[in-house]
C-alpha cells in the first residue's frame, strides 16, 4: 500500500502515520518527493485494511497495490486450473464447454425436450432454473425442487451433468443432491454467507459476474469460493449495467482476456443475458469463442415464444443444432 | 404496453401480434403511422410480460407504460405512509428521523459509548452491524448473535429503537427478537427470497437502493416486501455505481423528491456510505434534508480511527453532537 | 409517439393534450386503458419534438416511438452502403479494412517506418494524429500541418490512404488537402457544429462513437453529416466509460451486429483506445471481425516504448505483421 | 508516481525500469514489498507522463500521484479565487449567484420578458443560448448573432451581466463583444482548442462537467484555460451520465464540498439540466446551495409550454419568483 500525504502535511503528522503503520505490524518507508511525501507500506501478505489510516490527519489518499484476493490470482497459482463436472472439462486446452437450456424449468416434457435438442446439437451440459430470480413479485417464480427432479432426470437420460442457480442457503442441499454444478447467479456474487457455504460443498460452481461489479470484485467474491475450501470455482461474464439500453446488458468480452491473465480459473460467457436478444446470441457467442472463452451458457428452448421467462433471448432447438456447427467448425479453426 | 412494429412488418405479422395479445387476455388496440404500426394493448391490471410478443416476426420493440410495481405506487395509495418503528416515525409531517451508529457491533462497551453520543446528539435510532458484508473474505465478518444482544441492551439502555442489517433468512429470527427495524442491504436488494420472507414478518423494513438499481427497480423491490403483507418499509438512498471514483458511490439526491412522487414510502439518505469521505458527511446530510429527506443514516463511532470497518466516513461523536446542533436549526428553519 | 397520462388525470386535461398535438399539426389517437389514458399520436415524419406536450398538465411522460434519426437508419435504407476511399472500400461483402499507425505523428521518419510497417504487414490504411487531444494541457499536442505533410508522404510512398482526426473547423481544409478520410474523435461526436461543417464536404469521414454516447445518438450524429448531403460515414466504435477501470474503456462489441441491422453505413472497431492495453488488442481485434465488424483501426508505432502518445496500447510493426498473418487466415475461415 | 512490477519480475526488469525514469530526468527509489517490488518516482513538478513505463516488461501497473492539474489545485492556491463578471461575484464570502433565463434565445421580445422576470424574481445575470448543440439535426438550432444582441439588449435594459455559451472558435469574437461570461457547455468539455483560444481572451468563463467526466478531468479541462493566462473560471455541475434514466442525468450534488476542497475555484450547479424535470428544479436548487454552491444557473421562460427547446425544464416567471422567495430566506439562514 502506498499513502499519500497531502501537500501541507507536517512532519509530525508523516510521523504518526509511520507509527500508526508500525501498530499493525508493518513496516513504513517514506518516499520524500518534491511536492509531497508519500509512505511505502511494507510487509503485508496481502490486501491491507486502510480504514484506519485514511482517517489520519494529513492523510490525502491510500493507494492499493496488493489485490483483495490471492488464492484467485494466477501470481500465486500460475498454473491454469481445469474444473471439471461429472466429466466435462473447463479450463485452458479443453474445448470449450457448451451450456444450454431454458432459462426456467416449465415441465418434465419441456426439459426432456429441451435436453434432447442440447444433446443433438451438440451441448455438453444442461441448465434450467428451478428457483427464478425476477425484478417483479408478481412474475413466474419458479418450480421449486420439482423442477430439479425434471432437470436431473432429462440430464441423466441424455448423458449431460447439469447445472442450476442456487439463491439461498436452505437449498443448497437439494440442489447438490440433484445437479452437478451450482450457478451463484449475479445478483448474488456479493452474497457473502452464500459464497462461505458454497465454499464449504467442494462441488464445482459457476460464478456469474454481478452486474456492476469490477473485476477485481468478481474475483474477490470467486476468492471467498476457494477461501473455504473449494476451488471449483468456473468464471461467468453476462454483461454489466452501463447507460446503453438498446441491449439488456453490456456484454464485457475483454474481461475474457484479461481474467486470463489475472486468474487460474476458466471462465465462460452468457451471451442471452448479457444482450437480452435472441438475435445477437450467435453472433456474440462466437466472438466470446474467439476472445478465448472457456465456454459458453446460452438459453434453449423448445419453443421461445412460449417460454414463461427470457423468452425473447431463447434459441429455439433448430436454430441452436445449426449455431452449434458454426460453432464446430469456428473450434476447429482455432485449434488447427 | 405498446408494441411498435418493424417499418416493413406485414399486415399478417400485424395480424398475429394481435391475434397473441388476445391469447393473453387483453385487448389490442391497432395504431397505424404514417411511417409504421403500433399496438395498444390494453385490459392489464398492472405490468405485462412481454417475453412472448417480442419474439414475434415483424415487432420491433415493446415499450411498457405500466410500472412493475403497483402497491408502492402513490397512483394507487395517494395518502403518505407513516411507518412506526417503536414509538419512531418515519414520513411526511414528522421530524426526520437521524439513524446514528457504527458500521460494525464490535463490543459492548463500544455500543454503549455509541448509544450515549446518538442519545446526546439527539439521534432517534441506533443502528450496528452484527454481521458483515466485506468485499474480500479476509476483513473483519462481524461479531453475529453476540453483537446483536449488545446492540439491544445499549439500544435499552438510552431509550433508541435499534435498527441492524438481515443478511439471510436464518438470521430473520433472531435480529427480529433483537431489532425493532430490519436492514436489506444493497447488496441484497435484489435478493427476491429474502425480501419475501421479510414481508412475511411484518417488522419495520429499511430497504437499501442496489448499488445500480434504477428507480424502478428499487420500487419493485420494496413491491416484493409489500405484497407479502408487510406495509412496514423505509427506503434509503445510499449512492449509486457510476464511472466517477472520487466519491465511493454518487450520491443520487434527485431520488429524494422523486421518490415522494412516485410513492407513498418514506425515504431516508445514508450520506456515509454513499460518498465514503467523512468530510463530506456533515455538508451532504444537511442537503439531503432539504431535499425532502425523511431521515439520515450515518455512521458515528466513539473512535473512528480504530473502527474495525469503515473508520473513513465514520463521525466521531463529538463531531456528530456539533452536527446535530446544526441539523436541529436547520429542522427548525424548514419548519418556519 | 406515445403520451402516457397520469393516472388520475381529467378528461378535461386529455382533451387539452389532443388539442396541442393538432395544433403541431399531427393526429392524437386517445387509447383508453384501465389504468390509465395513453394517446398516440400519428402523422410525423420522424422524431418529434416533445419539450411542449411534456409539460402540459395530467402528462405523465411521453415514450418516442420514432427514433432521432432517418438517413441513417435501415428502414429508409435497407441496402448497405459502401463507403469508398481512395479506393478501399468499406460495407458489406468487402473485405474488412485494416487502418493502422501511430497514434501521434512525430516526425518524418517515423511515419515512413510506421507506413513501411503498415503496408509489409497488409494493412490497407494508414492513420497518424496531427492534432492531439490530450486530457490535460501539460501533455504533446501535435506537430499540426507539418504532422500533415509527413502523413501524406508515407500514404503516398506506400499506397495507403490516410486518415486523421479533424478538432476544429478552421482544420477542414488543411486536412481535406492532406488526408483522404477526416475522422471524427470520440470527444467531437456531438460537436455539431463540426459535424455540419464536415457534412458539407463529401470527403469521407471516421465517425468515433463518444464515450458515453448511446447507439441512438451515435446514429443521430450520423445523421447531421448525411443531412448536409455527405452520405461517405464509416462509424467507429471504440469503447465506453462505465465503472470498470481495469480496461482504458469498456469495448461494447455488441453494437457491431446491433448497428449492422438498424443502419446501412458501415462499423468498424477501434481495440486499441477501447482496450488501452496492447495485450488486448490482437484477440479483441480477432473477436470484433468475428462480430461483424467492417474493419478494424489499431496503433501500430515503430517503437512503442519511446512513443509520445499512448505507447501502452501500441503494437510494435513485427506484432502488427504476425497478428495479420492470423487475421488473414481468420478472415480466410469466415469467407469459407 | 508509484511503478508496481509483477510479481515474477526479474531483477533486470527492475533495473531497466529504474534505468529508464532516470532517462526521464527523475528519481527512482525502489521499494522492495514481501510479494513484489514497487518503485518510487521522484522528482516531478507534475503529472507524469507513463506510457514508455507502462509498455516496459515486468512492469504490471503504474499508480499517479500527482494530478493532472495544478494550477486549478488548492494545494498550490490555497486562497479561494473571487470571479467578477461585471460587478457580479462569485466565490467564497460572496452572495450565491443566481443565474436565469431561457435555454434558447427565440426573439427580442422573449428576451426582454425573460430579463424582466429574472430581475424581479432578484435574479443577477441573464443567460440565453443563440447556438444551440441539440441531439438531432431536425431540431431548432439556434437564432445566431442576432440573437446575441438580443441577449446583450435584455441585460443591459435590466442591469443584468449576460452568459451565452460558444461551440466553436469562429464565435469567440462576437461573443466577447455581447456577452459578459462565455459558457463551454458539457459537450464541449474536453475540446481542448476551443478551450485553449478561451483561456487567450481573459473573458470569464462558465466551464460545464461533461456528462462522463471524472472531476479529476473536469479540473484538467479548467487547467487548460488556466494554463493560457485566464483564471476567471467558474466550473458548473449539470449532471452526469449514469444508468439511471428516470431523471435526465444524474446530478452529482457531493461533487459540490469535494471540489471546494481540491480547488480554488467557484463551482455553480445547473439543476434544470441535471434532473430535466421542472418539479425538481426548485428543490434541487436548495439543496445545492446547502451543499455550497457559489451559484445556481436555471432555466427560466416567459411561457415553458411554447418554449422552442427544453420547455419540460424551464421555470415560468412566476414560479422563479415565488422560489426566488424561498431561496433568499435560505440564504439568510445560512448566513445566521
């Protein structure tokens, strides 16, 4: 941590916070410029809680040059980490996951369908929301664990490991009962007891990005996963809230690279959410693909104009068989 | 709703749009353009789900005229809510109620020296942190269940109501016991299973805005508390994500008198979380008061310098007795 | 356009919105709800003016069905337009167009090895900044007409059309004399003076998205420019501000298929302003092709560490020729 | 400024680094951390310029210090700055300046009943558009000079000093020969040549934020018409782009006691543009001189309803005065 003393500070003060910086155990270097003193703070294994010394008189700012996560970042694990969920394998040198599915489980015959049609095209894993997350109380809320049951069994029938959102601490144990992958979705990625109990499972997660959070945040709440214990941790971007509206979100792409650079764990884009338009998901899930994804989630459902929620950012079944070899041949050039 | 079609729509596309809006119930009121076709839709009794229309060939867009939020609309409860907390209240004609207290509950002794300097300020309520949202899994979490049980004894001790954040539904039984008003954070203002089972309780409610929740949103979520049965709900402004980093968050005041139209809930301002700076505490509360502002919360700590969270936008007490004098002629000015 | 009644607003107050409507000489079609009136209003020819119907009693709001902009949108326009200069060609069914070069023009020679680079590496244009904008005044500011001069050699000596940013109207000649194609920078994307100036010159134009510039106003900026009869606008999107500070800005890749259905002109992608961060650039500027994008703009500098001018996000002239080769064989993929 | 290297760097990265601040003429002072290595820049009078550093390997980050401005800085002008526009002054210890009339200047007339209202409502200065920047080419654009000698004629008549703002350089000279105080709008924030030739004429200036500045660009902007001679700049807060749409921009009232902290300059706030609801208008202007504001600009009409620009914003005559009222006891107050 750097702090930078204002323009008029006096020498006692400097020398207070040397003091105050010695308190916690650290050691203060002082950097005398022409303008203004700055103090290096040194020793610390990690992220350093300023609230103390930004109070101090003379105090003009704190700078941070540690990151608020470790076990997240590839300095200290440079080594790429591979997730794997019942077989499927996310992670640098594997190809890339598809993820599909409805947005909510309706029925046994729509995810029995929907899975079929993941399946035929190509999909490696199913999703479907059987507890639903809506701006307004008086939307579709969700099937609750009946929903899981379907989702298990049409996963089971065509072979693809499942993944469903986890919104409260009470559902945990159902849901690791019925799916192999717990989706923490973005409204929850600063839900910090959900994160620690999370951490406690050791099944593999999929974290999506909160929709106004840094980087930095995102791989601090990723960071809270691993602090527990578990380090199953795959990344999801799915579009952050700027002052554009023409699309649902603002789909982030660059943060596929650079969460390469910072971070061991793979991470995968959502294209329905991040757009909100049925019309952009192709396009947009094949420059994810080329900006280095780890896979893909996008929404399929046996009939989008019926869906009762995010139809209009669905994929129907053909539409998503013929993405899907695009989708083929685009890998294919990639790895030739 | 309308539903605006594309400019070269067909008058068969046109056809089944209405054809689909009449499957829903309602009515659809055809209106030509010299440049395209609309759709009036008509019969809904409040925010329609347009996930169906607007995958229709030839709609180019849907624009919502309802609001998803219906029960905290002043359209239909024109009269001002007075909420009550413990002999406290909350809304148009009372006094602005000041919330006053530290971040984090860090032991006994702190919360009974922090209730003495609200009390002798002349604060109303008396707020602490028992458990504690913390962007990095290694700050400080919070003393739990002990620190509720000192929060209410100081809060006993000096005759103020206690308010203390919920952060999952276990805990929705004993901060009830605890606290006479429950805290949605911001980061759980979306979190829809939460707010459900606080509606349940009918406890008083102060409802935090997401750190990028629009207006509407905010709205909708207190919807969420008020159409369980708990009419009890105060919102808060505490600041909003913006690219602007000189402040932790903007401090959105226009919401203030913006929300008194659009609603009949009162509305209180946090002026610490919202700019982080301590020095702009004092200034940004007495303009939050003129801007219509039923109540402030801020953060007061008998030695904010080794506060264990949040130390930089905390007041010391003496800091905040000299406030509250000022605030008092303020009130009283505004009241002449 | 849409007039949203207030809820409680008279028949009285309706009938005086429909009179004001008919006196802007436009029909208003009542549409009676069961909440609340809306009144269509029809007969315009494109945007309407609202500042007059807003402020009428009983008005809730009014909700644009007509976007600001016509010329250049693709309902007036279905068929692409392709932009030509001096003999590149921009639109749909080329091939996209690789601009590259300093970001500042430093010297004579600089510009012929920058030119040398651009041309060995396959690019088709060749950029470089006569007159700087630089966020504050202590910074270099641009060698201005000899910066001009040396451009034009080295597009000369090498075959490369040449582009530069246009700050001023006392410019336009100068640059029309010396450049085959004026650009437009993000901070002029609203100068709309500018704009007309430069839409009465039939030169070519790179019109830069503004930084907080929505698609609806990036479009009607274009509009100004094809309004004075300058129908030659290549639209250039190159990042916004959001709160994400890890990226220079954030590059919003779904505005290329987006623009791409609701505009004729051309879009291209600038990775190198967007991202800030020269590791970024190759693999964003890879996913903007797959995205759709006409062409790509990048800095390339003959030696980026002693660059004056945004050195962080340049590519050296041996980086440029290896990222083309991938390109080319990319863009091979995506003919194929 | 503060170079962080990455934590693998070598120690001949390291070196390099050091090597290459001494090029620039400064003083590196390594600070070797437990995880990494960061290196002290001394020696600057200013804003360092990073981009050779940023681009050398090892290097993960560089962290400033020191501002982009300083001439504009308190720490290098302790004393407030005093602005006088024709016998008006703005400041610290001075009266807060309220500065009214319409948005666009439409006729003689007009004018004339604009100054008349603003006068006895016991406005001091006139403001008036005759070049309008709006966001479509459709619209009204303004009445020219023409239109400046109205303005110049309605204060004179009144007593009133007159602001008007310039778009481009051409305009300079008419305007300082009919207008007290030249105004940069938000759109025009960052064009630095028009702010250069400004800064070259001694006339005070009116300086906006731009709708996605930071105020430490805000500042710079200052910086560049400080830096050519002209220290009569007044800065205006008008709201910032944000997600928030319920309100036209988001006004950013805390940026009012922050840039009194780090400036020596006066600082004004345009609540009309900010919220661009007239309702909030009279509330927001109290708030704002609370938060200490030297001023207030606001939009006054003789008759909103048939204003040809921002009538939805504009006060009548009558209600100017009526808050006028309320704004003087408010002042008195907060000068008891």
């Amino acid at each position: 941590m750097l702090i930078v003393m204002h323009h008029h500070a006096t020498p006692e003060q400097v020398d207070q916070v040397i003091a105050a910086v010695k308190v916690m155990g650290l050691t203060a270097e002082p950097i005398p410029g022409s303008l203004r003193t700055a103090i290096g703070v040194l020793g610390n294994q990690g992220y350093v809680d300023d609230s103390t010394i930004r109070t101090l008189p003379g105090v003009r700012e704190t700078i941070h040059v540690s990151k608020p996560y470790k076990m997240a970042s590839r300095d200290f694990h440079p080594e790429a980490s591979i997730i794997d969920v019942a077989g499927v394998k996310f992670g640098d040198g594997e190809k890339p996951v598809m993820i599909a599915g409805p947005c909510s489980i309706e029925s046994e015959q729509q995810m029995m369908d929907a899975a079929e049609q993941v399946k035929a095209g190509g999909g490696q894993m199913l999703r479907g929301g059987a507890f639903k997350p809506r701006t307004g109380p008086h939307s579709f809320q969700g099937l609750g664990i009946e929903g899981l049951k379907y989702l298990q069994q049409a996963g089971k029938a065509y072979g693809l490991p499942v993944v469903t959102e986890v919104m409260r601490i009470e559902q945990l144990d159902p849901i690791c009962k019925y799916a192999d992958m717990l989706q923490i979705g973005a409204r929850n990625m600063q839900n910090f007891d959900l994160l620690k109990e999370v951490g406690k499972t050791k099944h593999p997660v999929l974290l999506k990005r909160g929709m106004s959070a840094t980087i930095e945040e995102f791989l601090a709440a990723a960071e809270y996963i691993l602090s527990e214990g578990n380090g199953n941790v795959v990344l999801c971007e799915r579009g952050i809230r700027t002052f554009e509206t023409a699309t649902r979100n603002t789909l982030d792409l660059s943060v596929v690279p650079l969460v390469r650079e910072l971070s061991h764990l793979p991470i995968v884009v959502d294209p329905s959410h991040a757009t909100g338009k049925r019309m952009l998901v192709p396009v947009m899930t094949k420059a994810a693909l080329v900006a280095g994804a780890h896979g893909i989630m996008m929404e399929v459902h046996p009939n989008p104009a019926q869906a009762l929620c995010d139809g209009a950012q669905s994929l129907a079944g053909g539409d998503f068989a013929e993405l899907m070899q695009e989708i083929e041949r685009l890998l294919e050039f990639l790895q030739s």
